[in-house]
C-alpha cells in the first residue's frame, strides 16, 4: 500500500497567502520604485544642467578677466594712448550684452577713461559706495581681480533700482599701481544671455546673495515649484553670489507606472527569475575564482615588499603583519599577532615614547609620521621611518590603523657621512682662507709686536739710567696695549679655524660681526678699503650656527674687499647691512662692494663647486657659503649693485619664529 504525503492544513493555506501579499508587494513596490529612479533622474539632469549653465556665467565672466588683463597689461606697459583705450572699453561693452560700463579709474578715483554710453565724463570723480571701496582696495593689494558685492543702483528716471556687480582689475607698473578697470556688470541681463533658452523654458534661474536674498531671477511657468532644486556656489573672489535652479516639472505619476510595472512584472518574472539565478550562480562561482587569485596575488606582494605592514586595532592589539616587518624586528609572526603592548621590539630606552604615542593614539589622535628606534632580541638597533593612516571598514567605521616601516639604517648612515664631509669641507675651507691672509696677518701682528719691543727697549734704558716707576708706567702701559691688540688678533683667527660641532644657538648678528671684525679690518686696511656697519638696533637675534655664520660673513666681505682693488680708493666702501623681514620671521643681510661685478658668464657658475675666478682659488668658497645659509632654512643670492659693483643677500631665521 502506497503511502501518499499531505501537507499540513496550516501550511496549504499560509504558503497561497504569502505568495499573494508577496505578489501584491511586488505589484506595488516595482511603480514606486520606478517613480523613484525617475525621480532621482530628473534631480540629477537638474543638477547636471546647473553646473553647464554656472560654468558657462563663469566662462564669460572669464573672458572679461582677460580681456580686462589684456588691456591693463597695454597700460602698464605703454603701448596705448588715451583714445586707444577709450576704444577698447568700447569694443568691450560692446561685445557684452551683460556689461553695462567699463572705466579706467586713477588711483584718486578720476575717470581716466570709459566705454561709451559713459555713465560719468572723464575727469570727474566716481563716488564708490563701501562695498566698491573695499573690493579695490583688496584688488590693489593682492594684485588681482575682485568682485564687489552686489547692491542696488537707482536706475535714470526714477526706475525700480537694479542690482549690479562691479569688478575691480588693478594696473600695476612694476610697483606702481596706476588705478584699476572697473567693469560693471547688471545681473539681470547675464542671466539673460547666459542661459539658454531649453534650460529657461523648463526651470526657474535665480542669483542669491550670501543671505539667500534674490538679487536676479529668469522666471518661467510650470506645474511644480520647489521639488526639484539646486544651488551651485560662483565662485567670485570678493563677491558670495549663488546660482539657483527650481524646476517647473512636478513629481512623477503613480498610476501609469503602475500599470506598465504589473504587466511587465507579471509576463518576465518566472523567466527572469530562473534567468537571475543562474547568473547568480555564474556570477558567484567566477567571483569566487576571481577572489582567490586576489588573494593570491596580495599575499605573494606583501611577501615580496621590504616595506614592513603592520596593523593594529584601536587598543593597541597587532592584528596583522608581513613578512618583511617579521624580519626587521626578528620576531615570528605568531608571536606578534594578538599582543598587547608593551611590545618586545620596542628599545628600553624610548619606553616613555612608545607609550606617550600609544596613549595618543588610544585617545583617538596620531601621528602620521615620525622616525623611532626598534630593538632586535640580539640587542641590535635599527632605525625606522613609520607611516600611520586609519583603518575604516566598508561600513565606514574606524576600526584599528595600518603602519608601513621603513628601515632607515642605510639613510641614516649616509646622512652620518655626510655631516662628516661637510665639517671637514668646512674646515679646509676655513684653513684656506686663513692661509689667503697669511701675509697680512703677518704684516698686521709685526706692528704690535714691534711696538712692544720698542717700549720694553726704552723701560730698560730708563732703568739703567735709573729712572722712577712713574717714567716707565706709559711705555709698560703701550707696551701691554699693543699687546692686547695682538692677543685679539690671534684670538679671532684661533676662533675661526678651530674644528667644532654644529651647534645652533641664538645669538645676534652684531656679536657674530664683532668676532671677526678683526680678520675683516686686516684685509680692509691692506687694501684701502673703507667698512661700513648698519645694523638697526632693534635687530633681533638669529637662530645659527655661530661658526657658520662667521664663516660666510668673513667671506663675502673678503671677496668684496678684493673685487674692489681695481677701483679708486675713494671708492672702495664695503657695507654690510641688514634688516629684519616680520612677515617672513628672517633677518635680511647684505654684503654690499661698489667693484667690478660679476659679469653673466660668470654668474651662471657662481656657486658651482671647484669653480672660481682666482688662480689661487679653490672654487669651494661661494658654494659652502650657500650650503650653510641653505642648511639654516634660508637663501643666498647676488644682484648687481646700481652703483657699481655687486649686492650678496642672505636670509636668516629670527630667533623663537617670530
């Protein structure tokens, strides 16, 4: 007997049922849906539209920016006279429907020139209202265009004012500032021209000001206002002007989507549905494939990087690292993954860094980058450059961070070496320019030395003679001064030549000078040359390597005392100069000669190692000099002096940054 199987009675009634509300479900959701996708559709070629028309009012407004530099260019440069300008303010009125003048205004506001129908003769004076004073003055300023904010101009006859916006374009001769161009521009008509007409038929264009007040509208009739709406942002130095759309097409219907949606729905869906799920099936076992590769192929990368991969969750807990970070710190993988802090690589010694970024980093705020120390169980030192970014999961939420280490042993060993190279560069730079004025150091300690045997000679005869202690006490004291005088001599040159540590400190330019003041007179005097010092006395200090500094300075001023030796004593006037630029923080130095200049051949390889103009020269002076204003965070340059002879600046950071 054959047994036959029979559902449950609840089951035979509640599967009919689930299937109709599904089907009714369906039925409902497929038009809605397609009222929303229409929906959306019609937002985004509304916004699409939008951005077409505000970059087409920002195109034309362009093209008016330059031909408003063109012309001021002309001006500045010369190339027009007053008629000629006069026409070309004209042509441009003319060539834009939307602007209603263009001026040329002199500095004290006299129109020098306008496009004629001219709201003002030339000559006469413009009254500019506060916003149009404050938009020429931050052209004059920053040396570029800017727009005024709009405002009301009553118009002739005692019509309904309207709205206008000016744009002011300074004219500059070097630094002179001529006046500016002055275009204004009537916001009713740049809506006019500006926006085509299939966008005006089917939307209502308006400019908003900064307080969504309307200061022009192009209206147009329809069914629907305020559904579908846009505003799009000028971007107007100077002005705050925004462009808004509102669309005259009302939400779409429901009915007809209803009807179309149920009879597609009910004729396709067995078909698609069988369809659908074997693309599904297709789709995910490709997928599948696909994902496997991937994985593949990112573990075979991160296996192969040198960069080290490690990546921790939001209490400290390594969650992931690479083979090659495995390596730099010579632990397992297994015994990092899941540990907490402290870690076994950090260095005893940096402790209380490690666990001030990690509180940092707890706290929800890190360090993108930053060099550190890692320990070895060996004991060894490495040396590593760190990179942190978030972790965000697809969710978008913050989940841990992601560290890409860098062994910088290898960069640090060469940054080593090439300190040391530069010290002893600077060195032998400094033993060759102390063996250049070894003749005058010569003849310079010979007079003071003379004139001390000279006195102790004349101290002995008196007291073979038997003089008193009051005759000997002026040749003793001249004796003792000349004596100083040497003693300050050699000073200065043992400070110079002396090998030390770079050491930055703040210390004030006036000390520094008065350092080698010595060295740089014995040169002076030997040539016949004039120094003259100018240094404000509200000069602040310097952030510097004293050694450095001393170093440049002595010389500049050396080859500017020897560019000199051809040109007539009255001439030979050596200037050091220097004051203090605030809004770049830096102390401003100028070694000035009035010699024979640099001429151009020479002034392209100035600061090219192991090139110089001397015959004795080792062409490593002008270059250290730049390498150590370079390593200070400033610039070394020359110009010729308008005098005669040659002007070497230098830049100095102000002690504290300010």
């Amino acid at each position: 007997m054959t047994k036959r199987f029979f559902l449950p009675s609840p089951v035979r009634w509640l599967l009919p049922v689930v299937l109709v509300l599904l089907f009714v479900a369906i039925v409902f959701w497929l038009p809605w849906q397609a009222r929303q996708l229409e929906s959306t559709e019609r937002q985004e070629q509304l916004i699409a539209d939008t951005l077409w028309v505000e970059q087409s009012i920002r195109f034309q407004l362009g093209r008016h920016e330059e031909g408003l530099r063109s012309l001021a260019n002309d001006i500045a440069g010369g190339r027009l006279a007053p008629g000629e300008v006069q026409q070309r303010l004209a042509r441009m009125l003319k060539n834009g429907a939307e602007l209603k003048s263009v001026l040329q205004l002199a500095p004290d506001g006299r129109v020098l020139a306008a496009s004629a129908p001219a709201p003002v003769a030339p000559d006469s004076h413009v009254a500019l209202s506060q916003a149009s004073l404050m938009a020429q003055e931050r052209a004059r300023r920053s040396r570029n265009p800017i727009y005024a904010e709009p405002e009301p101009r009553l118009a002739a006859g005692g019509a309904a004012p309207a709205l206008e916006m000016e744009l002011y374009f300074p004219v500059y001769r070097g630094e002179e500032w001529l006046g500016s161009l002055v275009a204004t521009f009537q916001l009713g008509s740049l809506l006019d021209e500006m926006v085509p007409w299939w966008f005006a038929q089917d939307n209502q264009i308006s400019l908003l000001d900064r307080d969504d007040n309307v200061l022009a509208r192009r209206t147009s009739a329809g069914p629907g206002h305020g559904v579908y709406t846009h505003k799009r942002a000028l971007d107007l130095p100077g002005a705050t002007i925004t462009l808004m759309t509102d669309s005259v097409k009302a939400e779409p219907k429901l009915l007809p989507n209803l009807l179309v949606g149920s009879v597609v729905a009910l004729s396709l869906a067995l078909l698609w549905s069988l369809f659908a799920l074997w693309g599904h099936i297709s789709r995910r076992l490709a997928a599948e494939g696909e994902l496997r590769q991937q994985m593949a192929f990112r573990t075979a990368m991160e296996n192969s990087l040198v960069t080290g991969l490690r990546a921790r969750d939001l209490e400290g807990r390594i969650t992931y690292v690479n083979p090659a970070f495995c390596q730099m710190v010579g632990y397992p993988a297994e015994e990092l993954i899941g540990r907490l802090p402290p870690m076994p690589y950090w260095a005893p010694d940096v402790m209380a860094e490690y666990q001030q970024r990690l509180a940092g980093v707890l706290a929800g705020s890190f360090t993108p980058e930053f060099e550190t120390l890692f320990q070895r169980p060996d004991g060894t030192r490495i040396p590593v450059l760190i990179f942190e970014s978030p972790l965000v999961d697809k969710e978008g939420r913050h989940t841990g961070y992601m560290g890409s280490i860098l062994d910088i042993s290898d960069r640090k060993r060469m940054e080593e070496l090439n300190r040391q190279h530069q010290e002893k560069l600077q060195a032998s730079a400094r033993l060759a320019t102390m063996g250049e004025i070894a003749s005058m150091l010569a003849h310079e300690l010979n007079q003071p030395l003379a004139a001390i045997s000279s006195y102790t000679t004349g101290a002995l005869n008196v007291l073979a003679r038997g003089g008193d202690a009051a005759t000997l006490k002026p040749a003793l004291e001249q004796a003792g001064a000349q004596a100083q005088r040497a003693g300050a001599i050699i000073r200065s040159v043992h400070e110079f030549v002396k090998n030390r540590e770079s050491e930055r400190q703040d210390v004030a330019l006036q000390s520094m000078l008065d350092s080698i003041h010595a060295l740089i007179e014995l040169q002076a005097r030997q040539h016949q040359v004039s120094l003259q010092v100018e240094l404000p006395a509200a000069l602040p200090q310097v952030r510097a390597d004293r050694m450095l500094i001393e170093q440049v300075l002595l010389n500049l001023t050396r080859n500017a005392i020897e560019a000199m030796a051809d040109v007539p004593p009255l001439q030979r006037v050596l200037r050091v100069v220097a004051h203090h630029d605030a809004p770049a923080a830096q102390v401003v130095v100028q070694v000035i000669d009035h010699g024979h200049g640099i001429p151009q051949d020479v002034a392209e390889r100035l600061f090219s190692p192991f090139f110089s103009t001397k015959a004795e020269g080792m062409g490593m002076g002008l270059n250290i000099c730049r390498t150590a204003i370079e390593f200070h965070g400033g610039t070394l340059s020359h110009r010729g002096n308008p005098q005669g002879g040659t002007i070497f600046t230098f830049t100095l950071p102000v002690a504290g940054g300010v």
